[in-house]
C-alpha cells in the first residue's frame, strides 16, 4: 500500500482562490487528510494572482485554468509554453480534418444535448472521441473555424424548427461561445493521479473524464450542493432567451448524467441530494452520504439565550446570495407567523456578499 495517494481535487470558482462553504471544506481536506498529496485543478472565470488560503504542504500543484481568458488553452496552464509549439499543433488542425473528422463528432455532440431520449454511455463516446481528437489537433483553431460554426448553426436551426422555435444570431453566437469555453479543459492534459475527487457534478468532470481515459482513474464526487438543481434555478431566473436557457439546461442536463454514470463513487453531504442524483440516472449503489463534520470540542451547544427562551427562533447560515434563495425564507417567515405570530427568522452570513440582491429586503 502507497505511504500516499496522489489527488487531483477539481474545483469551480472556489478554493484556494475565493471563500465559501466548499472552499472552508477543501482547505481542511487539503490539510487533515495526511495520507494524501493533493493536485488542485482550479476552474475560474479569470487568471487569478494570489490563492485566498495558505496552502499547506499537502498541496504540490495548483494548476489553473480560466475559462473564460483570451489565452490560447494551452498556455491557461503552461504560461511558459514555447509559442512555436503551439503552432506546430495547429498546423497539424488542417481544414481536411475538421471537416472530415471533427464535425461529425461535434454534430453528434449537439444531437445528443438536444435528444429527448438522452443515454450517458453514448454522450461519454462523444466526449471520449472530442478528447481523443484534440490529442493531436489545436483546440482553438478547429472550435473557430468557420465550417464548425456554419454546422453548428445550421444543425441547431434545424433541430428547434421542429418545435417551431427560433434562435438570433446573438443567440447562436453566444451558444457556441459557451460551448467553447465548458470544453476547454478537453484539450488541456493534467498529471497522473491515483484519485479525481471532484467537488460538483458539472462540467469541472472534464478533467477527470480525461484521467478516466488515459489511465481509468477511479473518480470520486462529493456533492456539497446539487449541481443541476441550482443550475436549473439560476437559468430559470436568468434574462435568457428561451433558445439559450434550453441550450444551457440540456447541456447541464448531459454533463450532471454523465459525472454520474462514470463516477466510481458519489458522496452526499445529505440525503436530500440523492433524490436529485437518482433522478438523473446516479446508481444508488454508488450513493453514500458523509455529512458535514462538526468539532465537537469547538462547537459545544449552549442553552439557549433568556431573551430567546419562548421565541420560537429560526436560524440560517449561509452566504447571502442568489443561490441561498435567503429571500424565499424571508418570504416564508411572514407565512410562519401566521400560525405563530412570535416567531422570528436570525441570519447570519455575509451581507455584501452580493449587494444588490441583498438590497431587496433592506
């Protein structure tokens, strides 16, 4: 047995460069799981300068990837990359090949986001077959060539005209767009590991699908939330069109089903999350539930305070944003003090975490 198993922690917009539960959680898998060296494969928006946290000395490498950078992909990563290598791949991108043997890919890609009888084993050959082109072809240059847009448009406009639906060339330019950026980390290599742990069941899976096809490393999710319901509430309530909010849904929809049927193994922080995780085709044999730890030692419960002994009190914990839905459980307490009229609602949590939502109860 190994002294210490190599990890490749995978993260979105969280540890080591922003705060927050998964972010709290993280730092302290990184520094109390001893027999572990972990790898953070950290995804954001933008390059990020300085980690939030002090690593310790678990974490060997931190590698990056800003999705949304006007780098090329391959140097999101490796800023020292000698450019001539760059063009020697994308040379390699030659029109032939795109037309000839990515755009069939790609387009199977598109039919099965949009299928209404979805199957993860045929969206994983899709995304092995991508992952496998890109190993010998320039990312950058095959996603913006021309007769991969004209197929993506084309196709798309003739996949929502059978449902009487339309799309603007606003619309399809920002589809593509997103398409581009979630699939990046395709074209990006990552060190072996003996673990993928990843800590949403979205499209950070990119990276351990691709430890999954280079050398079957078992992957692990742990689901602190659910990936797919939030993403549904967040689309839901966003100023999409209709053409872009079942795009993102349905490409959602595919990435949530296939973490869960390559998974090895999904953990919950709740039993809540399995309801979601069946649903979307998770094998319950693969379910286990580890919740949030609490240290005893520091947190002691106390008796509750006088001036709160016959209030009936709630209280919620939580970041002030969008994504806590605090506003609904404000809504709900005027609903509670119906039938109990001296209750009262305590949150506590960041009040400039999101200012302006924070502004619609002031």
């Amino acid at each position: 047995m190994k002294n210490k198993y190599d990890v490749l922690l995978i993260l979105e917009g969280t540890y080591p460069f922003n705060g927050g539960g998964v972010s709290t959680w993280s730092h302290m898998l990184c520094n109390e799981v001893k027999n572990a060296n972990f790898s953070l494969y950290s995804i954001n928006a933008n390059y990020e300068l300085k980690p939030k946290y002090e690593l310790g000395e678990n974490v060997k490498d931190v590698i990056q990837v800003p999705l949304w950078s006007p780098l090329e992909p391959q140097e999101m990563v490796d800023y020292g990359k000698k450019f001539y290598k760059i063009i020697k791949t994308k040379e390699r991108a030659d029109e032939k090949d795109i037309k000839e043997k990515f755009i069939p890919i790609f387009e199977k890609l598109i039919k099965s986001i949009y299928s209404d009888v979805r199957v993860a084993a045929d969206f994983d050959t899709v995304i092995y077959n991508m992952w496998s082109y890109f190993q010998t072809h320039d990312y950058k240059k095959t996603m913006l060539h021309e007769e991969v847009w004209k197929s993506f448009c084309s196709l798309v406009k003739e996949i929502i005209a059978n449902d009487k639906e339309k799309a603007t060339l606003h619309d399809l330019t920002l589809g593509m767009r997103w398409i581009y950026r979630f699939l990046i980390p395709l074209s990006i290599d990552v060190p072996k590991v003996d673990i993928s742990h990843l800590t949403i069941s979205g499209f950070p899976v990119i990276p351990a699908l691709v430890l999954k096809y280079k050398y079957d490393t078992p992957i692990v999710a742990t689901e602190h939330g659910v990936f797919i319901r939030e993403r549904l509430i967040a689309i839901n309530s966003s100023e999409y069109s209709f053409f872009l909010k079942k795009l993102l849904i349905r490409f959602s929809e595919s990435i949530t089903e296939l973490v869960y049927y390559k998974a090895d193994a999904i953990l919950s922080v709740n039993k809540f999350n399995m309801t979601w995780e069946k649903m979307y085709g998770a094998n319950p044999d693969k379910i286990d539930v580890i919740y949030n730890g609490v240290d005893h030692e520091l947190f002691v419960p106390a008796p509750k305070p006088e001036k709160l002994k016959d209030i009936p009190t709630v209280v919620a914990a939580a970041r002030i944003f969008e994504l806590k839905d605090v506003t609904t459980m404000i809504k709900s307490c005027a609903e509670a003090k119906k039938s109990i009229p001296n209750i009262q609602y305590l949150v506590y949590g960041d009040n400039n975490a999101v200012p302006e939502y924070t502004k619609e109860y002031p």
